[in-house]
C-alpha cells in the first residue's frame, strides 16, 4: 500500500514540474548527457546506457583517492534512464543486477550495494565491516563511523537514487557492485535492468540488458 502511495505521489510531481525533476539527477543539478557511444540498450520509449568506471586512474579522478571504491574490488557503474514518452516511468533499483560471464566459470548476480556498506567499505578496507551486497533503496544513516561517513559524503550525491524517470526527461547515477577482488569479472559483465513499468497503467516493459566490459566496446 506505502509503495502504491509513493509511486503515485512521484507520478504527481513528474507531471506537475518534468524538467525540475529532470534536473534533480543524483549525479548534480547541471544537465548531463549520455555519450552517444556509451553501450545501450533502447526499447519501448525508454533508453538504459551504462558506463563502468573499471580503469583505476578514471576511477580515482572522479571519486578523488579517500573514497574510491575501485580499489576495494568495488565497481562503480554509472547508469543513465533516458524516458522519451509523455508518461513517466517507475525503475524497480532493488532488483538492477551486475551480470557477470566469466570465462570456463559459472555465470553469477550481484546485487547493488548500499552508499553505506560501500562507504564502510572503502573507509576500512582490512577492517572488520567487509564489503555486503544489500539492496536499495540508498539510505544514509550516520553510522557512527566517522570515517565512514566522510566517504559517504562523496557517494551519495552521485548515487542512482530516484526510481521515477520523468516524461521526456533522464535520471543519471552511479551503482556500485562487489566484485569480490576479482576485477577481470568486470571484462564480460552486463548491466540487468529487469523490473521498469509506465506509471499510470502500471505496464511492465520487457527487461533491459547492457554489457559494460571492455569486450562491448
């Protein structure tokens, strides 16, 4: 019944101001545009781009040095939702998966990890609070944890936290995957986007797939 409520109350607002919650993207207010030649996949009215943040200087230069996740065995990909309907429409962020194909080994599903347990993560890499794959949505509680909550003050503004694309509008935002210390999964992984519905009839789309190894490039 809450989620009904809140699905509708962001329909509402979708549909009262579009480009105010266009702009209202996790990764900044200014608008940001996805490369062209970013791998996508594109059905439906909706079109899902993503951009794996898998080279180490990349990775450093946009996160700075304290709260990089990639050197952790933390993946950061940066997903762009690009709606070019009249309708908005709702992305389910608790069941986007990283896919990953490794070779001669079993293919396997990561789930998104928290800002939190990303931010515990980095902030204490031989720690105790290893790396847990938890599924959103995105909270930032305080911890406690000083240290930690520096580095989630990085994170969470480039996030992928709103689930409500705008008609005619685009939401960007980064997702971050434990990939276990093994950053060659990253070489043949996808991006699984499995549950997106039309707001007001409530149609579900058939699920979006995009690779972001390097072998997709």
């Amino acid at each position: 019944m809450f989620r009904a409520v809140r699905i509708a109350a962001a329909f509402f607002l979708a549909c009262a101001c579009p480009s105010a919650r266009a702009q209202a993207s996790p990764a900044g207010s200014a608008p940001h545009q996805a490369d062209e030649s970013l791998p996508h996949d594109r059905h439906e009215g909706l079109s899902v781009s993503a951009d794996a943040y898998s080279d180490a200087d990349r990775a450093k230069e946009k996160f700075g040095k304290s709260a990089d996740p990639l050197t952790v065995g933390i993946l950061p990909v940066e997903v762009f939702l690009r709606n070019e309907t009249d309708e908005p429409m709702h992305i389910d962020l608790s069941t986007i998966q990283l896919d990953v194909h490794p070779r001669g080994g079993r293919d396997d599903d990561i789930d998104a990890m928290s800002v939190h347990d990303v931010a515990a993560a980095v902030a204490h890499p031989h720690g105790p609070s290893a790396p847990q794959s938890r599924r959103f949505p995105v909270g930032l509680p305080s911890s406690g944890d000083k240290k930690a909550d520096k580095v989630a003050e990085v994170l969470d503004p480039l996030a992928l936290d709103s689930d409500i694309v705008p008609p005619h509008g685009m939401v960007h935002g980064f997702l971050f995957f434990d990939l276990s210390d093994d950053p060659s999964l990253a070489e043949t992984a996808s991006v699984y986007v499995p549950d997106v519905t039309i707001v007001p009839s409530q149609k579900a789309l058939m699920f979006f797939e995009v690779s972001v190894g390097r072998e997709s490039r």
